[in-house]
C-alpha cells in the first residue's frame, strides 16, 4: 500500500464514528454541524440579499422603465407622437411610453383612499410590463381605455382594493382636482369622474400596490381637467438590455435636445428612491458586488467561530490517539505523513460540513417564503412587514456561485484549522507516547 493510500486510510479511520461511543466523535459530528450551519445561514442570507436587489430592479424596471424622462420642475411638458417615433428609432430601446399622473381621493361607500392615478394609451398600455402583474380581470374588460357614459376603467393595486374593499367590477369616485379646492372656499360639491374597476395587479412593492391605478389618458387628464391637451408628466422608456442604459440616456439627450427643451433623462434609480441615485448601472451593479463581497465577509465570521470547535475536537482527537500516532512513527511513519492525515482529517470535516451546509441551505432558499408563510402561521407574528421591506414577499435567488465560494471557503478555512492539531501530531515522541503503556 502506498503512502498516500495508507494516509486517507487512517485518516478516514479518525474521522468516522468510533465503536467504543467515545466522546471524541461526537465532538467532531457538532464540528461538522457547526459548518455545516455557517455555510446554510450564508447561502441563505446571500440568497436574499441578491433576491431583493433583482426583485426590486425588475419591478421598478416593469413599473417605471429602465429611462424615464420628465421636467425639472416635474411640471407637464407638450409631447407628440413624432417625439415618441425620435426615441423608439433609437437602438437598443423597444418602446416609449407617454404618460400623465396626478393625485387624487378614491371614495367608495364610506371609505377614502389616496391614490396615484397614471394615465396611459390603451395601445400603450398593452406594451407595459405591469400588466403581468394583473392577478384578477383583465385589462381590456369591458373595452379598457374607452370613456364610457358613466365610468371609465382602470387598474388598482391589490392592497387598495382590500382597503378601500372593492374587487373587479366595482365602480369607485374620483373629485376632479381643480374642483376640490373650489369645494373648500364656496361650498359647492366637487365635480367627480366614475371608474370600473377591470382588473386587479399585484407587483410585490407595498407602495404601488397601495396606492397606485392605471387608467386610460383622457380620463386621467379629465380628473386634471386638461382634456384634450397634448402635455404630459413623463415618458417611461423601455430597454432592450438594461446594461447599456448610460450610453441610451445618452442618445435620448441628443434626440430631445431642442425637440422638447426643458426635458431631462434619469435612471431606473432615480424612480426607485433608493441610495444609488444619479449612479449609472455600472457602477450600481459594481456597489452590488461590492455589498454582496462585504456581505460574504461578514458572514464568513461564522464559519470562523466554527471552526474553534475543530480546532477543539482535533486537539482532543490527538491526544486520544496519541498511542496510536506513537505506534505508527515507531514502524517507520515519518512526521509529514502523520501531519498529512490529520490535515486529510480536516479536509473530510470541511468537505461534510460544506456539502450538508449546501443541501440545507439550498433546501431553505428555496423554499423560503414556504417556510416564511408557515412560521407566520403557527405563531401569528408578522416577519416581514411589507412597509418596512417595500415587498410583499420575502425574495430568494440561490446562486451557485456564491454557494461554491462558499463552501470553498469553509474547507480552507477548515484545513487551516486543523493545522494545529496536525503539527502537534506530527510531533508525537514515540518513546513519551508509550512511555506508560
């Protein structure tokens, strides 16, 4: 038998559990558990991280558009079809999408709510990513888009629907928002619009389900009581690729230069309210890498506190076989092979223990809103208020890069752990180790 076959031998021989029940496997079992845990919580915690960055930038992206462009002063602007026809010709954007917004009160029975009201074409509408959000009716019932005589239709956020308690089919008021305030000087009734509910969406972010609703552009504008102007609020502008975003801003500053003067570009960011505003995609996505790095870093600190328990196991591993490690040398065992399999030892530790921290870590990432829904079940506690995280579902995206890293990680970690115990191994005096025998 070869060296190298001898030294994973007798290092799987240490490393299984012992017949006689001693304690020093079990030892080793908790270590094992130990990493095991460590890398399950950073493929999990990695798992979230990366699911709320994707998760809002692709909602944000559905809801807004990768480019937007408004005004300044976020006052109205004249728009035309021509200027829509300028940015579309552009490369690498699919579509553009004119808009007009406003603020408004939704009264249904003895319930009021706020509410953004944001109106679009219906040929518009049938390009906007939101529209796969609609989880009950439909866009297009009853002819969405088309004033009728006594309502028009719109779109509301599910978490709306549940406050102010309608569903599809049901109509709620709107005040004209120049009425409203001739309302609070003379005492007249306000003026009010009527809007058939078609269709219910749910994107995931607390805000928007909460307060906004979509609705045709003449009648948005009607609650504006700017019918027939051609001004808008904004254009939401959609990409192609999302990595090339800096260089379209960009090509839409030249097109609009002159063409609608007083217009600006922003980024996905600068909608999203979050810290990376006025920052282009590059460099967000590098000050994701950047976080995700820190975030492994710091996580990798509990590795590091179980691998104390390895170094202890080891330890007590040696001087359990230290008679064993005396026989060995005095049949011709050098040090380097002793060292070897205690360091082998270590590898075995930190393969099990990364390999079962994977299983369950994946098992759990997977699952995560499964077993979020549950816990929140059985002991009737909220724990992921949706106004404090802005989404209404706690996102999971495993990656198995970030996994291998991992688990790169906890094995070197591991090996560096039992280096110790290996070197005093090595160092076993045959004569001293016997001596009592």
């Amino acid at each position: 038998m070869d060296n190298l076959s001898l030294t994973f031998l007798l290092a799987w021989r240490y490393f299984r559990a012992s017949k006689d029940g001693s304690s020093v496997s079990v030892v080793t079992w908790f270590s094992i558990a130990g990493i095991a845990v460590g890398v399950a919580a950073i493929v999990v915690a990695l798992a979230i991280f990366t699911g709320f960055r994707i998760e809002l930038r692709q909602r944000v992206h559905d809801i807004d558009g990768a480019v937007g462009i408004e005004k300044l002063d976020a006052s109205a602007f004249y728009w035309d079809s021509e200027f829509t026809a300028s940015i579309q010709g552009i490369a690498g954007i699919e579509y553009a999408v004119p808009y007009v917004t406003t603020g408004a009160i939704v009264t249904h029975g003895a319930q009021a709510h706020g509410a953004i009201f944001r109106g679009v074409a219906l040929k518009d509408l049938e390009k906007i990513p939101l529209i796969e959000y609609v989880t009950d009716g439909s866009y297009s019932a009853g002819g969405f888009g088309a004033q009728g005589e006594d309502y028009a239709h719109a779109l509301i956020g599910s978490n709306m629907s549940r406050s102010v308690g309608v569903s599809v089919g049901d109509t709620f008021t709107v005040f004209k928002g120049d009425d409203v305030g001739s309302y609070l000087s003379t005492g007249d009734l306000p003026d009010t619009i009527t809007f058939k509910i078609s269709g219910i969406f749910q994107t995931g972010i607390e805000e928007v389900d909460q307060f906004f609703v979509i609705s045709s552009i003449d009648a948005v504008r009607s609650i504006r009581s700017t019918n027939g102007s051609k001004d808008v609020n904004g254009v939401q502008v959609y990409a192609e690729n999302s990595s090339n975003i800096g260089n379209l801003v960009e090509q839409i500053n030249e097109v609009g230069n002159g063409r609608f003067p007083g217009a600006r570009s922003t980024l996905i960011y600068n909608r999203s309210g979050n810290s990376f505003q006025g920052f282009s995609p590059a460099m967000h996505l590098e000050l994701a890498r950047e976080q995700e790095s820190a975030l492994l870093v710091v996580l990798s600190l509990i590795i590091v506190v179980a691998t104390f328990g390895v170094v202890a196991s080891q330890v007590v591993k040696v001087q359990e076989k230290a008679r064993e490690i005396a026989v060995l040398r005095s049949i011709g065992l050098g040090s380097g092979l002793i060292l070897r399999i205690f360091l082998i030892l270590g590898l075995l530790i930190g393969v099990a223990g990364a390999s079962l921290g994977l299983v369950v870590g994946f098992a759990v990432a997977s699952n995560l809103e499964s077993i979020r829904l549950s816990l929140e079940a059985w002991f009737s506690v909220d724990l992921f208020p949706a106004d404090h995280f802005r989404l209404t579902f706690l996102p999971s995206h495993p990656s198995l890069a970030a996994a291998i890293t991992t688990s790169t990680l906890a094995i070197i970690l591991t090996i560096l752990a039992v280096s110790y115990p290996a070197i005093q191994a090595s160092r076993v005096r045959p004569a001293e180790a016997l001596r009592y025998e």
